[in-house]
C-alpha cells in the first residue's frame, strides 16, 4: 500500500497532488488503529501505528513540514 502511493506521487504533477488527499490517508490510518485498539486487536493496532509513521515521514518529504497529529485525531484511542 505504501509503495504505491510512493510510486502514485513519483508520477503525480504538482497541480495533482494535493495535501487534503494525503491527510484522507492518514486519517484513514488512525481510524484503522482505533478501530484495532477497541476490538483489542493489539498486532493490528501496531501496523497501523506502523504504517502511519511511514505516512507521516512521507507527509514531511513531500511538503517540508512534520504532520501534527492533533488531539482529536487520537480521542477514541
């Protein structure tokens, strides 16, 4: 799943990759990880902890910037 975003902004213009697209993701990611947490599925919840550090590193190359994880993206957890 990682490679090919990789490889999706590899050949994505300027004009086409766009910020909002890739919190989706990342928020898609930490609703993964609560999920996992509240039906105690704790191998789970670690991917998700995993992929989403490898989404947020990729988040700061992109843009030049750290992805602030605000309060409320962890509420349920």
């Amino acid at each position: 799943m990682i490679e090919n975003l990789e490889t999706k902004v590899i050949e994505t213009t300027d004009e086409e990759l766009n910020k909002p697209q890739l919190n989706k993701i990342i928020v898609q990611l930490l609703r993964k990880g609560r999920v996992a947490l509240k039906e105690n599925k704790l191998d789970m919840y670690e991917k998700c902890k995993d992929e989403f550090s490898q989404y947020a590193k990729l988040y700061e190359k992109l843009f030049g910037e750290p992805y602030i994880v605000r309060k409320k993206d962890y509420i349920n957890f």
